[in-house]
C-alpha cells in the first residue's frame, strides 16, 4: 500500500514537471489571424492593446479583445458563447473556435517557421 502510494506521487510530480517545462518552453505569438468561412478578415499583432468587432457585414456580432500579449473574444451573440468562455489564448498554435458563426481567433508568429530550417 505505501509503495502505491509512492509510484502515484512520483507519476504525479514527472507529469506536473513535463507539464511545467512544455508550458515554460512554449513560444508566445505574434499575431492573431482571424478566419471566418475560412477567409481572413482580420490580422491583429498581439503588440497592441485593441477591440475588434468581426461579422457585423455577415448578420453576427463577436468582439475580439488584445491586451497583454493575449487575445481573447470578449463578446459573441452565438448561442452557447463557448468562444467567449475559452478565454485568453497567447502561445503559438493555440485557438478560439465560434463553431455558429465558422469563426477561428488563432496565434501565430514567436515559434521557429520549419520550412526555413529545412532550407
């Protein structure tokens, strides 16, 4: 019984120093790149502190939010608003998804572009 509950606190702390040392290495972007049906409309550097109304064109209203390196939809009048309760995403890769309104915030930019290294 004591070794069990050895092994489990030592799988605990690896798995929460992978997850802290992945989280640590992780590139903050640069940008975030706005879709909607696939097509850009909007492209905001994360450098600058703004609010973006996307979609009023299209019969939809979401507020995209930058402020501290981070982006974010403030508001959205979908439905279920599961955009807006993603929160703040800041890391290359990482995205916000309106699935009513085919709405995608993604991050972009501060990690190594592969193509170049492959050159």
């Amino acid at each position: 019984m004591r070794n069990d509950i050895l092994l489990i606190a030592a799988l605990l702390l690896l798995a929460l120093g992978l997850w802290a040392l992945l989280r640590l290495t992780k590139p903050a972007g640069a940008e975030a790149v706005v879709t909607v049906d696939g097509a850009i409309v909007a492209t905001i550097p994360l450098s600058i502190e703004a609010r973006v109304p996307i979609g009023a064109e299209r019969g939809f209203l979401n507020v995209v939010e930058v402020a501290g390196g981070r982006v974010r939809v403030l508001d959205a009048d979908c439905p279920d608003r599961l955009c807006v309760r993603q929160g703040w995403i800041r890391y290359d890769g990482e995205s916000i998804v309106c699935l009513p309104h085919r709405l995608v915030v993604s991050i972009r930019g501060g990690g190594q572009d592969l193509d170049a290294v492959a050159r």
